[in-house]
C-alpha cells in the first residue's frame, strides 16, 4: 500500500456549471481541487499526479464514469483512491452498478453542495484512518514474522555463531530491515544487510539500559533501533535493526516485539535451544498475531478469543491429547487470521455480501494457511487454520474435504467457530444467542459437524461449563 495520501479533490464532469459549483464549494473549505471535463482526461490526471478523492459523474461522452471507475480499481496504484459517484441517474440499479465499480458513495442530482461537502470530508477521514491503520497491519506483521524467523533460527542453529548469522538474517530477509547488526561484549559481530558501521550512542552500549533510537545520516538516512542483550546473568551486547522508514519503530508494541527477538538472542547465546522457550515467544507471536486481527476489524473484536476459549473446553471435554490441545489452542487464536487479506470495508458491511465479496471472504483459510505455514511449529497449525471451514459432506472449503480426511483439531473448532459466530453479534445482525447456536449444531450433527465434537458442547452447555454468555 502506497504511504502516499493524494493531492487534492479531483471533480470528473462534462458539464462546466457542475465542475464550477464544486470548485467553488471545496475550495471555500480549504481543500485543493482539480478538474477533469470527461473521463479519459480523468484517467491522464490521475495518472500525472493522484488525487485524495475523486468525485465521478456517470453520463460523459467519451468515457462513462462505470468504465473510469472500475479501470482506477484495477490498477493497484490507484485502487485505494476513493470514488464517489455524482450523478443524474437514480434508479437502483444505477447505483447498485456504481457500487459493484467500487464506488464508496453515490449522490444524486440535484445535490445540495453542502452534504456533498460533508460526504467528501468523511470519506477523507476514513480514509485516512484505514490507510494509517493499514501502515500499522503492515509494520506489525513485519515485525512478526521476523520473529517468527528468529524462532526459527534459534531452533536450528548449532552453534552460536550460526545462531547470529541466523538471526541477522531472519531480521533483514524475512523482516525487510536495511540491516541487521550483533555486537558482543567478548568481540564477536555479525552483520547483514546494506554495509554500515556499528552505532554507538553512548560511551558504553552494551549497558544493559533499555531500547533507544538513533538517528544515522552519515552515509544514508537511517533509523536505528539499538536493543541491549543482556539478563540477569549480565551485559552480552546489544542488537541493533535498522530501517529505511521514519515510521518503522514509532509503534510500542513493534519494538516490544523486536525487543523479545532479542531476547530470544540472549536464551539462545546462553543457553542453545530450548523447547519450553520456544513455545512461550511462539504463543507470544500469536496472541500479537490476534490482536492485530482484532485492531484491523473491529466488528469481530473479541470473536477468536472466545472461539479458542470454546475450542480449549471442547477438547478438554473429548479428553484430547494435552500436546494436541496446545496445537489447537495456537490454531484458534489465529483461525481468522487470514482475513488480513480482505478489505477492511467487507469485513465490516453491514448489509448481504455480493457472490463476489463472499468469495474473498472464503479465501480466508487458504490466506491464513499461506501466512502460517513458514512459522516452525510442533504443531500442524496452519494445516489446522486451512480446513476450519471444511464439513463432514464436502460441502466446505477451500478443499472439499470429506470426514475423517479433516484434522480432528480442525472439526473442533469448526463447531466453536459457528457456535461462537450464531451467538455473537455480527456486522450484518445482531447475535442470535445460544440456543439458536446450538440448535444449528445438533441439526447439522454427523452431516456438516464432527459428532463427537457436537455432542461434547452440548454435554458443557446442559451443565453450564460453556464459556459463552447466555443472556
């Protein structure tokens, strides 16, 4: 996604009253404006330089304002740029056409310019807020997934400098920092990515103090983010990320995050790989995982805990294997986690989803299973996160998968997951409670959900060990 906010209002129409009365309406309220007198003109203008916003009329003579819309969201430069559409045409499926182009907004004419105003601002707002959100989504996963990749690197390595060379380049490869440097008190280095000096913003950086920054612009700009590796035993050294982004390290939670990366550094340094370790920073990355889930769509905030949370009581229930309840445990915290990949406006319409949105939305298990297959776990949890919505019959998805060919882990949270879906509010209703929840279950028993998973919640919910809410 482009950092790049846009310039100005761009106001697409034939009609020179029309193109003046916005002009003068936007300008009046301190935002620049553009004009474009028909849609090629409009597609050149955007392309020349992009606009925040673009207001659309439909009916121009050379190219309507259907076709100048869908072809601003099939290019991914200019996908993003809201449109909204100002027009003559006002039958329903006018509209409907409009929106099916992408469209964030359809107003009538004859409109008060006032309400278009305000309709202009709003969506400027919004999006604004989605693209500061998305740059969050962006440098947050960033930071997982490097961890992710020095867990990795602190499972395999053999040797403590192959502990190093692993976890430099788990932070410039997988994380895409510009580099990566270790210095350690005994004289040991390791660095990886572009070729610079070591920073060292203080007499003796191998204190252990907390994180800093240190702004570099000797040879390139650069933010460097110095962490101390040290414990209670003492000073190691420190580990030292660079970045590009003046933005890279401006959240608490990704510093924190690349601060328990160096941490791993220091067990790995003393100690060489331990099991019980590494599943604490891998439980840790998820719960990072699903609470950026959860900051992205907040219509379904709180809707994985409470899954994993029925999960967890209906393996117990079925006396499953402990080792595997951790997996499912892991597997319920993200089950959603590929909804990363659906727009944020789908996630929380709250009207019916069109046949094409609801294809996206079903995307989300092989997404999830995409995103999670690299991260080394004792557990098949992305395997877990791809068939949650596969069903006994085959009826479900992404592979049509059929009985026992489904991970038991799987069919136990397939029945958390509609329980907790049925019952919860949702963007499109309110919830439906429990007893609808539950009745969707038995129903589909044996045919769409796994029998003994079914019958286990039912079991916790006639003597009240359901952990959902029943009022």
């Amino acid at each position: 996604m482009s950092s790049d906010a846009g310039d100005g209002i761009l106001v697409v129409d034939d009609n020179p009253s029309n193109l003046r009365l916005m002009v003068d309406v936007l300008q009046q309220a301190g935002l620049g404006v553009r004009v474009a007198p028909g849609g090629r003109m409009a597609l050149e203008s955007v392309a020349e330089r992009r606009p925040a916003l673009i207001l659309l009329d439909i009916r121009m003579p050379d190219l309507d304002g259907f076709e100048v819309c869908r072809r601003l969201k099939a290019d991914p430069e200019t996908a993003e740029i809201p449109v909204i559409f100002l027009s003559a045409l006002r039958e329903p499926e006018d509209k409907l056409r409009g929106f099916a182009a992408g469209a964030v907004d359809y107003i009538t004419k004859p409109f008060v310019a006032e309400e278009v105003l305000v309709r202009v601002k709003s969506h400027l707002a919004m999006h604004q807020s989605h693209q500061a959100l998305e740059a969050l989504v962006h440098e947050r996963t960033r930071a997982l997934h490097t961890v992710s990749a020095g867990n990795r690197a602190l499972v395999h390595a053999q040797s403590p400098d192959e502990l190093l060379r692993g976890m430099t380049a788990a932070i410039t490869t997988t994380g895409g920092y510009a580099a990566a440097r270790v210095r350690l008190r005994d004289g040991r280095q390791q660095l990886a990515g572009m070729d610079t000096e070591p920073v060292t913003p203080g007499p003796d950086r191998t204190k252990p103090d907390g994180p800093c920054l240190v702004r570099r612009t000797v040879d390139l700009p650069l933010l460097v983010l110095v962490l101390p590796l040290s414990d209670d035993r003492g000073p190691l050294g420190d580990l030292q990320v660079a970045a590009r982004s003046r933005d890279a390290f401006a959240e608490p939670d990704d510093v924190a995050l690349l601060s328990e990366l160096a941490g791993d550094l220091v067990y790995g340094l003393r100690t060489q790989q331990s099991r019980a370790a590494l599943e604490h920073s891998l439980e840790r990355t998820i719960e990072a995982m699903a609470a950026t889930i959860e900051v992205r769509d907040p219509y379904t905030a709180g809707h994985q805990q409470r899954t994993t949370q029925l999960a967890d009581a209906i393996a117990v229930e079925l006396d499953l294997d402990p080792e595997r309840r951790k997996g499912l445990h892991v597997a319920s915290a993200v089950h959603d986690i590929g909804k990363i990949s659906v727009p944020v406006e789908i996630l929380a319409k709250p009207g019916r989803l069109s046949a094409t949105e609801f294809e996206l939305i079903k995307g989300h298990p092989a997404s999830g299973y995409e995103i999670l297959k690299g991260i080394d776990f004792p557990w098949p949890v992305a395997t877990i996160v791809r068939q949650h919505h596969e069903r006994l019959d085959g009826s479900g998805y992404p592979d049509g998968l059929q009985g026992d060919s489904i991970l038991l882990e799987s069919r136990i949270l397939a029945v958390a997951d509609v329980v907790e879906a049925i019952h919860s509010h949702r963007p499109y209703r309110p919830g439906l409670g429990l007893d609808v929840a539950l009745e969707e279950v038995q129903k589909r028993r044996g045919t769409l959900y796994d029998p003994q998973a079914v019958d286990a919640c039912l079991r916790l919910a006639a003597q009240g060990r359901l952990p959902l809410e029943t009022a």
